[in-house]
C-alpha cells in the first residue's frame, strides 16, 4: 500500500453508505474509517442522510499545494 501512496497526487477519496442514525454519525463513521486506515488530513466532501443511512464521501489529502511530493521523486 505505502508504494501505492506514494503515487498518489493529492488525495484519496472514500464513498460508502453507512447504516447510521443521522448525518452527523455517518460523518463521524467516514473520519474514523480514514483514521483507522492510517490517514490524518481529512476531510469530509458529501453526506447526505437517506433512509436507513448516510451516503459519504471523505477525502484523505496526501500533498496539499507546495508539499514534497513523493511521485516527483522517481521511482516507486
């Protein structure tokens, strides 16, 4: 997975429907998944309640504007 990242240009985007209470929770649910998935800079793009659920897309950024990058580094 690290070779994958280091790939990556800016940021990863997760979408999911979770079975939750309201819109807050699913919120809450995104942030931990991206926690537990090893990410810090997140952020939370979409949610939306819907029935049984939450409909979310977080963001897990890797380089914001002026960071190193990894991938103009060359090599894997």
């Amino acid at each position: 997975m690290e070779a994958c990242l280091k790939q990556v240009m800016d940021a990863v985007d997760i979408e999911t429907f979770f079975s939750c209470a309201d819109e807050e929770e699913g919120r809450s649910l995104a942030l931990a998944l991206l926690e537990h998935f090893g990410l810090k800079d997140t952020d939370i793009v979409f949610v939306e309640h819907a029935g049984t659920g939450a409909r979310v897309r977080a963001r897990a950024y890797l380089h914001r504007a002026g960071d190193e990058y990894g991938w103009l580094k060359g090599g894997n």
